[in-house]
C-alpha cells in the first residue's frame, strides 16, 4: 500500500494550516510558514508566532485542470496568491467561487475547508482556503 | 544512459574515467531504484570508480556537471562521465504532476494541490498585469524554440507552430496554454569533462567550461521579495561571467530553462539581456532567433527538444558544445565562440550558470 497522507506532518503543520500561524521575524518580518528558529533572510534569531490577517487582496489566481494525485476528483479547482496589507504574501486555494468571479486586487478572507483524503488511511486533511469577501 | 554515456567516451578519446556524475530526478519515485551511482558504474563497466547521483530538481543535470567541475579543479580527479537521465513516460502523467509539484515546498503548497504548472501560471498573469503585457509577446518563446527544433535532428518535436496554435490550444492552467509547457519526456545526455593536463586525442575538438556558478533562492516564487525577479539566476549568471573574466555582450549564445513559456522573459530580463517586460517584444522583433542577435535554445530548448528533467542541464552543455565545435548542423550559429547554460530547478528555486568557450 502506498502511504499518499501521512499523519505526523499534518500534524506538524496543523496550526498554520487551520490557524494561519506563522513565525515571524522580529528583526525583518519576514514570515515563515513552519516553526522556524532563524530567520531564513535575515539570519536573525528573534522569531515569535503570529497570526496571518484573515482579509488580503488577490495578487494574481489560476484554475488546477491537471491536478496530482489525490486532487484529481477536485478538478478544477481555483489557486491563487493573496497579498496582506504588510505585503506578506500566501498561496491558497480560492473556494465558493466561479473563476469569472475573481479579479486581481479584489479582496478576499480565510476560511476552513476540506483539502482532500485518503481513502486508504481514512485520514480526511483540513485547512485554510480563501474566498470573495463576504463578511 | 548507457548509449549517450559510451558515446561520449568514445568521442572525447579519453582513456580512463574517474568519477561518475549523474543527475537524475524521479529514480526513486517511478522505478524504485536509489543508488544510481553504482548501477552506471556496472552497466558501463567502470564499477570501481566513485559514482554518485545528484538531485536539485530540473537543475539535477547541471548540478551533476558542477560537481564534476569542482571534483577536476581540485586536482582530486582528472577526468569525470556527466550524465543526464530520466525516464518520464514511465509514469502516469498524473504521477509526473504530483512529482513536480514536490519541486515546490510540499508541505505548503503541495498539500493544497498547486501544480508547477499553477504556480507558473500565478507568475504569468501576474506578469502580465504588472508589466501590461499581452500573451501574445509570451507565446513568441514556444514559436522560436519548435522553429529550431524543426532542424534538430535529436529534438522530441520537429515541427513549426505558430503563436495563433499556441494562443489556440488548451489551456492548462489560464493563462498558460497548453503549448507554453513541456511534454513528458525521456532522454538521457553525457558529456566528458578533463583537466587540461588530461587533454588527449583530438585536442581541436575539446571546448572549455569557462566556469559553473550555482545559486539558490526560496524555493517558493511567491515567498520571494519580488516574484518576477528570479535573484538565482542573477547571481549564478553574473558570478559565471566574472568567473570567465567575460562581459555579458560578448556570449553568443544562450540555452535557457523554458519549462514553461513565462520563464524564458523572467530569465532574460533577470540577466539583463531584456528590459523588465521587453523581452516578448524583443523576441517578436527576431533579437532571440536563430539568425537573431542572440541566439537562444539553438536546438528548441526544454519546449521543443525536450525535458527530461535530470537530463536537461547535460544537454543544453552538450548543444552548446555541438555549435562551439561547429556541429550543429542546419542549427550552426555563425562564429560562435562563447556559450552560457541556464539551468533551473523548479521556479528557480537552483540556478546553474555554465560558461562554455571555444578554445
């Protein structure tokens, strides 16, 4: 059998992926998406956790027709990049959308969605999504 | 691997090999091999010589020759086998998708579903939003490569398109068409590498690597300050050149990285060859064709000759040395004396600048 979904990493990653956490640079600001102890520009080791706003703006989006394993039932599904007020930058997908919806420099807010399963390991895997801004 | 690797040797007239380079990507994942090292050292029979497979992504095949280079300037080894090789139709293109997008970071994109061919898709657009440029520009890049493929004898696709069949095929991921990306590929390129001193046979038919430089950015484009700025290949092109002791205007020809139509401008607008979002336009007006001030992808470059990731840094070294020897055929370029290769690993995430000079 092959293993697609594995629980230890998803695990790893579960508060950036369901909360948006991030480790910041003190020094520089730069973000980094996983628990970091030096600051991957700067070389600073002043890191703190910090939470990545839930409004930004779409910098640019496509739409995945040819998907990889495990997102082939998915297709097509939109992908984009939202830019935050600091610049700070976030690749995502874009749900509860028709692409001919989305414009660059629209904004746009988190939520959380089912990103995809394996059917072998029963593992179902979560985590942020954006859409248009409705609240 | 084992025909391109004989013949190599058997061109280059060297007697004894002694150190193996590979540079492969997908061994493990689509035909569960690792160790790729020994198993070329054994079907070639060389065993006994150190061998070693390198990995960075598509940058894999210029890395390998890096390595090489480093091992033969150090005076540890004299002569060093560069091979490039993998084997894609093997795979489901649905497993080809999914091992590309592990040349992003997996656990911040691949999880989601991003596809190379998404992520190049983002940068396009945002390309063109930024810059207010029209497709059309980008679609002169997959034109020129199969118009010099047309002519190449080794090339995956020996036919002409027009920019209205590439506008005009299916679009993979808006705005990339479905002729701005590679198709999936086998091949397998090697190249001798010696020291001077190890310079025998036919010396007239030896052509020098001026330098390899490597550089590495975020391997996320998105994450980079400027996406549009790929900062690796700057910096790997400039050392390359200063390492040669040779001024930008003064190569002849370039071998780029078009995995994907979009990075043949973000290549040569961040080595300076274009203005920021001119390059399309320069491509129009014929300054990157083969009869062009400088010429690019002489044999059609990753678009038309191929990609067979590990192997495409061997063959864009081994095309540039084809026309620095005067061997390329109906592909010739007048007078040409000083080639550079730009490989890249994933979005350039590597960058791999090799300077080759006629001697």
């Amino acid at each position: 059998m092959v293993v697609r979904i594995r629980v230890p990493p998803n695990w790893r990653a579960k508060q950036f992926r369901y909360r948006l956490i991030v480790y910041r640079c003190d020094n520089c600001g730069t973000i980094h998406q996983w628990p970091a102890i030096i600051c991957r520009k700067c070389r600073s080791t002043r890191l703190r956790q910090s939470q990545l706003p839930h409004i930004g703006k779409l910098l640019s989006f496509t739409v995945v027709r040819q998907a990889p394993i495990g997102f082939e039932e998915f297709t097509p599904y939109i992908v984009g990049v939202v830019e935050f007020e600091d610049g700070t930058r976030l690749l995502t997908q874009l749900t509860d959308c028709e692409p001919n919806e989305l414009m660059v420099g629209m904004e746009v807010e988190a939520v959380v969605r089912k990103i995809t399963h394996d059917g072998q390991s029963g593992l179902i895997i979560y985590g942020y999504k954006f859409r248009p801004r409705i609240t | 691997m084992t025909t391109a690797a004989l013949e190599a040797i058997k061109n280059s007239a060297i007697e004894r090999i002694d150190a193996i380079y590979i540079g492969n990507v997908c061994a493990e994942i689509l035909h569960h091999q690792v160790q790729l090292g020994a198993l070329a050292s054994e079907n070639l029979g060389l065993t006994g010589i150190p061998s070693i497979r390198i990995e960075a992504a598509d940058a894999s095949g210029a890395a390998a020759l890096r390595e090489a280079y480093l091992a033969i300037s150090s005076g540890m080894i004299r002569t060093a086998l560069v091979i490039g090789v993998e084997k894609l139709s093997d795979g489901l293109p649905e497993e080809i998708v999914s091992i590309t997008s592990m040349f992003d970071k997996y656990e911040y994109t691949g999880y989601q579903g991003f596809t190379q061919a998404s992520l190049a898709a983002l940068l396009y657009r945002h390309y063109m939003e930024r810059y207010e440029v029209s497709q059309e520009n980008i679609a002169q890049f997959p034109v020129i490569m199969h118009e010099n493929a047309s002519t190449a004898p080794h090339a995956q696709y020996q036919f002409k398109i027009s920019v209205e069949s590439v506008l005009n095929s299916p679009v993979v991921s808006e705005p990339l068409r479905r002729l701005e990306c590679t198709a999936i590929a086998d091949g397998a390129a090697a190249i001798v590498l010696c020291g001077e001193d190890a310079l025998e046979g036919n010396r007239d038919e030896a052509i020098e690597v001026a330098s390899v430089s490597m550089s590495t950015d975020f391997v996320s484009p998105f994450d980079r300050e400027d996406p549009l700025k790929l900062s690796a290949v700057s910096i790997a092109f400039n050392d390359s050149l200063t390492r040669a002791k040779i001024d930008r205007r003064e190569v002849d020809i370039i071998e780029l990285h078009d995995s994907y139509s979009i990075l043949a401008p973000l290549i040569l607008e961040s080595t300076g060859y274009s203005q920021e979002g001119r390059a399309g336009i320069d491509a129009k007006n014929g300054k990157y064709s083969l009869s062009g001030e400088l010429p690019i992808n002489t044999f059609g470059g990753l678009k038309a000759r191929g990609h067979p990731f590990g192997a495409t840094g061997v063959y864009q070294v081994a095309e540039l040395y084809l026309q620095l020897v005067g061997q390329a055929g109906k592909n010739q370029v007048d007078n040409a004396k000083i080639g550079v290769a730009l490989s890249l690993g994933g979005l350039a995430a590597t960058a791999v600048s090799t300077v080759m000079r006629a001697r």
